[in-house]
C-alpha cells in the first residue's frame, strides 16, 4: 500500500507477490479461457528455488546466461551502464522508472537484456539449444493456439509458416522479439515510452509495435 512512487521503491518478494495475488476474488467459470498472469512465474521461481536450492536470478545466470555467453542479461541488480532510461509521469513530475526495487525478483518483468542477446536467446530456445524438442513443442502450444507455454505465436503470410516470441509492457518500457521456427531470421524491438501516468493496463504503444 502507499503512494506509487514509495511502492515502486519498495521490494516485493516471491512471496509477497503471491499474496498479493491471492487478495484478489477467483471466480469460477465451466469453460477457462487464456489470461495471462504474472503470478505464474513467481510460483515458478519459487518452485525452482525450492528444487535447487539458489535463488532464481542464480539459476537462470548458470544455466541459461553463461552457457549462451549473455553477458549483458539478468534478472536483478542495478541498471547496467548504457542502460537507456524510462519514465512515468507521476503528479505532472517525470519520475525515473529504471529497474524498480519491486521488480527486483519478478521473473515476469524484471530481466535486463539488449536486442541482440534477446535474439541470441531465443535462436537457441528454437534450435533445440537449450530444452529437448518436446519441451520446445509444448511451449509452441497447439496448431489452433497463438500462446503457448512462455511462447507467442504470429502468422508469417510470406511462407506460411510462423514466427515465435513476447511482446513485453511494464512501466516504462515495450519491447516485442520474434524467431522464425528455424531460429534463423528474427526481430526484436525495444523502447522507452513517451512519460504517461503509471497503469495497470497494457500501454496502448505496444498494441501498435
């Protein structure tokens, strides 16, 4: 509880995150339709934590960071130099909105990367580099789904075939990165948004990236 501007300030645990989220009412409904929630990977991570016995910003360092040689990606910490800044408009004052100590260990929002190690990253999530080709199917979802599990499917009328990624939107910030299926031809955007007053909806800017 608080301001924004005090809470953006404020860590927010694994924990904390989930029990933010359970606050909120469930209702249930015969037929479940896709909603995505952040709320996952916090339960995730904490998943992970519990299995391997480090934090979640150790693990994805050893055994995904390292290993690809993405040396400019992780989750946590202060901003890296060269970082390009993004802003929020708080009581007409521009505020600095560069990784907030609440999104310190938000696996959701909280990485940092360049365009170039995203496109690294997820050519070698397609090239079977990183997971089994079972896990890499699974996260594609079926022939009839656009979102599968952490992937995002586009349409590429070119061949027919499809591209696979994220959009992102968090305070500040937009990006969107997609991979043919072959991992050879990519894209990937990011950018600073103009300074508008924080919100819990999606930027109207990523919806046009």
């Amino acid at each position: 509880s608080g301001n924004w501007a005090d809470t953006m300030n404020r860590p927010l645990s694994l924990e904390q995150q989930l029990a933010l989220a359970a606050t909120l009412p469930w209702d249930g409904r015969l037929a479940r339709i896709f909603d995505y929630s952040r709320s996952n990977y916090a339960a995730l991570a904490l998943i992970v934590e519990r299995l391997r016995g480090e934090t979640i910003e150790q693990v994805l360092a050893d055994d995904t960071a390292r290993p690809l040689g993405l040396a400019k990606t992780r989750l946590g910490g202060s901003p890296p130099l060269g970082m390009i800044h993004g802003y929020v408009a708080l009581e007409g004052r521009r505020t600095d909105v560069s990784m907030p100590a609440w999104q310190a260990e938000s696996p959701s929002t909280g990485a940092v990367s360049t365009v170039e190690e995203v496109n690294s990253f997820y050519a070698a999530l397609l090239e079977g580099r990183l997971l089994p080709p079972d896990s890499v199917t699974a996260m594609k979802g079926g022939y009839s789904q656009y979102y599968g599990f952490a992937l995002r499917r586009w349409n590429n009328t070119c061949n027919n075939r499809f591209y696979y990624g994220l959009p992102g939107d968090t305070d500040g910030y937009g990006t969107v990165a997609m991979t043919s299926e072959d991992g050879r031809s990519q894209l990937a955007l990011a950018v600073a948004y103009p300074p508008a007053p924080p919100t819990l909806e999606l930027n109207p800017l990523i919806l046009e990236m």
